[in-house]
C-alpha cells in the first residue's frame, strides 16, 4: 500500500513538497521503508534513447522519465505540465523508445507507440468531431479516429495518444467536459469505434 501511494502521489509534487510528504508517510508508516526498485535495465535503455536523440543522459530527466513511467504503469490517462522547453514532449519520447528497447531485448516491456496531436492547431470540432450543422450528420474528430485505429490494432503493444501543446483554462475545462461527453458518444458508436 506504501509503494502504491508513493509511486500515485509522488510524481505530482513539487520539488520542495516532496520532503513533506515524505514525513507524512513516515508519519503515517512509522519504521517502515520502502526498498528501492531496481530500475538498472530501464535506465541503459533510457541512456541508450538519450544518446540515439542526442541528449544528455541527465540524473535528473532519468528521474522524471521513472516517475512518468510508474504513472503510465498505474493510470490510463495522465496530463504531464510544466514551462515550455521542460523536457516533457522529450521524456515521452525517450521513456516510449526506451520501454520499446527493453522490449527487444526482452527485458519484459511492451514495445510503445505514440501519437502526437496538438489540440491547439485545429478547432474542437476538429479535434473531438461534429454534427454538420446543416445535414446533423456526424464527423468524427482526429481523436475518434486515432482511437479506433488503436482500438482495431490487436497487437500487445502499448499505445499512446499523446495531445502536446500548450495548455489553457478553456481547453483544459473543455477537455474535461468533452471528455465524458465523447465517451457517451463513442458507447454510442461502438460499431464506429471499434
């Protein structure tokens, strides 16, 4: 139970939080320790990805991709944020090339696929689907179809679709609210989606 509040929590903290929360779980596990994950294979092929991108092998964006890959390993969706040029588009893509790595050296890892939209470069409508405003007939979005392209792809690999670009209020209430509302749409049109 430890392992999982830490690796849930652990990763949406700010630098300066993390030894607070650190003292809460002591508080909370008194005496109890968590034994370190032995990560060696994750980080050669992370080291591996750096140097195939050209980037430098930095402790700390090893950090970041461990904890970006413990969230992708628990959660279905996540939302990572931070300023522009923070590494963020560079952890996806070197996490997603290193855990394909481990997978042909069969270290026990999916190979992983990615997709990249920004959802800022086209219109919502665009990017979740409408009804034609004259015939009311339905267009899927680039989302829709992405989705259904990895929905009718049988194959073991792990599948990211990933929206990258800048972020805002609107788009962020919008994407919360639509979110709901295209899965309505999509339980809908199972046919359509898969």
């Amino acid at each position: 139970m430890l392992r999982a509040i830490s690796d849930v929590n652990l990763p949406k903290f700010l630098d300066e939080d993390v030894p607070l929360f650190r003292g809460i779980l002591s508080d909370l596990f008194p005496g109890l320790a968590l034994p370190d994950i032995d990560y060696t294979n994750l980080v050669a092929a992370l080291e591996g990805s750096c140097r195939d991108r050209n980037l430098q092998p930095l402790p700390s964006f090893f950090e970041k991709c461990i904890q970006l890959y413990e969230m992708v390993v628990v959660r279905h969706g996540l939302m990572l944020v931070g300023f522009s040029f923070g590494m963020k588009t560079s952890a996806v893509r070197v996490l997603a090339d290193a855990l394909s790595a481990m997978c042909r050296d069969g270290h026990g890892e999916f190979n992983t696929r990615h997709v990249s939209i920004n959802p800022k470069s086209i219109t919502m409508g665009q990017l979740y689907g409408e009804d034609d405003p004259v015939s009311k007939e339905w267009t899927d979005g680039v989302l829709a179809v992405k989705f259904r392209n990895f929905a009718r792809d049988t194959s073991p690999d792990r599948k990211w679709l990933i929206l990258d670009g800048p972020v805002d209020a609107i788009w962020i209430g919008a994407t919360s609210s639509a979110k709901w509302g295209l899965l309505s749409v999509w339980f809908m049109s199972v046919g359509r989606l898969a």
